[in-house]
C-alpha cells in the first residue's frame, strides 16, 4: 500500500518543484527568462543545431576518409562526435547569454568587441595559416577564429552607437561607424577573407538603412559599395582570381578554383527531391570541405533537395520572426541590435548557400548552426543568445490593466 502512494506524491513533487521554477508567478532568473523569451526563435535554433548533427554525421565519413593517410586513419564518425562536445558546449552558451539582462549584455558585447578587434589585428602576425589563409590563432591545444566571435559583437557596438541618432541626428556615428567598419573590412582582406568582408560590409548598410539615413546617403553608399567591389576587383588579386575563376572560368581554374563550386553542385543535386538516404551518398567522398563550408551539398545528396528547401525556410522564418517582433519595438537600440543580429544570420547563411548551388563563388563560409566547427558553433551561440536576450519581452507588461477574463463563478 505505501508503494503505491509514493509514486503520486513523488510525481506531485516533481511537478510543484517545475511549477516554482518556471511558473507564470516565478520571480527566479529561470522563470522569468522562460515566459519572457521567444520560445519559437529557441525551437529554431535548436532544430538547426540537432539537423546539423545529422548532416555531419552524414559528412564525417567522407571528411575522415579524405584526411586519413598511411600513418593516421580517422575514425569514420570522428568529426560527428566532436561536433556533439561543441554542441554541448554551445547550447548552454546560448541559454545563458539569452538570459542576460539588455544593459549587462550590451556592455559586455562592447568590451568583447573591443578585444576581438584586437584579436583580429593580431591574426596577421601570429595567425596560423590553412589552406593558404591566415585566419586563426592558437591558444594551448586550440585555436579560434577572431573574426566570428567579432561578427556578432561588432553588430551590438554599431548599433549602440547608431542608436544616438534618435537622441541626436547631428551625432557623427555615420562616420565613425564606417570607419570602423572599413578597419574590419582591411584587417579581413589581409588574411585574405572576401567572404566575412561581405558580411560585415552588408550588415552596416543594413543597420544603415533600419536607422533611417537619407535617401540620398543610401544612394551614395551604393555608389561607394559598387566602387569599393571594382576596387578590389583591379587591385585585390584573392578578389579578382575568385570572381575570374567563377565567370570566366580557364582550363586551369575550372581544375583548381572552380572544382570545389561544380563538385558541391552536382554532389547537391546527385540525390534528386528526396535523396539517396542517410549514409548512401556517393558524391560527397570527392568533395572537399564536405563537413564546413560544402555541408549543404551533403544534405541535398543524402536528404534530398525537399530538405533543403525545408532548411532554408528555417533561416527564412528566423528572420521574418524577429523583424515581426520588432515592428512594436520602441527602444532604439534593440531594435537595430536584433535587427542586424537577424540580418548577420541570413546574409551567411545566404552566402553559404548561394555558393552550394553555384551561384556564388567559394568563400569559405560555414552554415549557421549546421556546419561542423568548435570557434564558429559558440560564436553563433553567442551572437543567438544575444538576439533572444534583445528580444525578450514580458508578455504582461503592455497589457490594460482594464483586460478581465471571463470567469466561471
């Protein structure tokens, strides 16, 4: 008899401990962060981050095949389980940032992006070079990758400091920021790193144009952003080779620069609308750097071109979610902080998948939450936790206090 009452009790305690947690009159940080933040931009991410798994564990056969030798075999799912220690290691990340209230995490984005810079500047001089770019430096046992930590912080500082045009329009932040921008955007070029240039140049047009500069200084920061890309067209040769090789493409190129943009191509149409199945793909084994930037490709060979589709209607619904959340947002500084946060996240994942398809030339860019990588999953849990933190809302807080619910009595 005492067996069978425990149970309900224990089940009762259990429940009633869930309830003072994360129940609506919670005043914990758990509580609280629970009602207030946008449970669907989570699932989003989370889904991303679990089909990510999937994908590299379809790609680490193929990638530990490639670089395995006479000396050193990899084990076939080797890169899908240490991608499951950097999971590990970023959801907790993203959940605490989340939970950061707005001022604190401003100030620490600005401190962060402060020392990135610094970082950034240093990859030149003690940088460890990969596949002909130097973009990382190493600490101890590892390394990272300072421009993706720098991205998302570089968003929060420009948008603080766009914000004070709502106080102040005569404020210079239009100058200051393009110079900040434009330092980035060198220090970028002489790893070389083209793609990240694009992505931290187009997001400051973006946080540009929600602050609510003139037309005329759209019109001619277009003019300036056409003139810059035929700048680096005649004088920045890694610019000219990427973008000769993908349009007027030689014997010799189509070998070397073009094989990686025709090889992620046909790997991504190989297994038709609904693909070859989980681990019956072919084509990724002579496809390069089918784990990171070519990971797309993959999914479409083994998943099909449904679930690509499906993917990029993930990112696509991350971004309409947050510019739906926005369109009520009275502080400044949040919006344009979520805003280009939003916009970071979409124009790489656009990239990357422009380039899978081969529409765009390579850039070495990864996929957001899906491509395998240690330095690029916590940085993007770090600039997600801070779009959700920058998104929180307390959903009582705007409603009339003259509102009643009906009642049974």
């Amino acid at each position: 008899m005492n067996d069978t009452v425990e149970v309900p009790e224990a089940g009762n305690e259990v429940r009633r401990r869930v309830q003072q947690q994360l129940g609506r009159a919670s005043k914990t940080r758990a509580g609280m962060w629970f009602w207030e933040v946008d449970r669907v931009l989570l699932t989003l991410a989370l889904l991303l981050i679990a089909i990510g798994l999937v994908a590299v564990a379809a790609a680490s056969p193929a990638t530990a095949r490639r670089y395995s030798d006479a000396t050193h075999v990899m084990a076939p799912m080797y890169y899908f389980w240490r991608q499951l220690v950097w999971v590990c290691i970023c959801v907790p990340v993203l959940v605490t940032v989340s939970m950061l209230p707005v001022t604190l995490a401003r100030r620490l984005a600005l401190i962060g992006a402060g020392v990135f810079l610094v970082c950034l500047a240093l990859v030149p001089i003690v940088g460890h070079e990969v596949n002909g770019a130097k973009r990382w430096i190493g600490v101890g046992i590892s390394e990272f990758q300072p421009s993706e930590f720098l991205k998302p912080l570089f968003i929060v500082a420009t948008a603080w400091m766009l914000s004070f045009r709502a106080k102040d329009p005569q404020l210079p932040v239009l100058f200051v920021t393009g110079a900040l921008t434009a330092l980035i955007g060198v220090l970028l070029m002489l790893q070389p790193d083209f793609g990240q240039t694009i992505v931290f140049g187009s997001v400051w047009l973006i946080l540009l144009m929600i602050s609510g500069i003139s037309p005329a200084a759209i019109a001619g920061l277009g003019g300036t952003a056409v003139a810059g890309v035929i700048s680096a067209y005649l004088f920045y040769g890694t610019a000219r080779t990427r973008i000769d090789n993908f349009l007027f493409p030689t014997k010799d190129a189509a070998l070397a620069e073009r094989y990686q943009v025709e090889m992620a191509h046909d790997t991504l149409t190989a297994g038709g609308l609904t693909g070859t199945g989980p681990g019956n793909g072919m084509m990724k084994f002579r496809l390069p750097e089918g784990h990171t930037d070519y990971i797309f490709s993959v999914i479409g060979e083994e998943f099909g071109l449904i679930a690509c589709a499906v993917i990029a209607l993930l990112y696509l619904a991350i971004v309409i979610r947050v510019l739906m959340k926005l369109l009520d947002e009275e502080d400044a500084f949040r919006l344009l902080a979520a805003a280009g946060l939003a916009a970071q996240f979409g124009v790489q994942s656009l990239i990357n998948m422009a380039v899978n398809t081969g529409i765009a030339p390579s850039k070495g860019m990864t996929l957001p939450f899906i491509s395998y990588g240690g330095s690029s999953m916590i940085a993007l849990a770090i600039g997600y936790g801070l779009l959700l933190a920058f998104t929180r809302r307390n959903p009582y807080l705007k409603r009339s206090p003259y509102t009643g619910r009906w009642s049974n009595a």
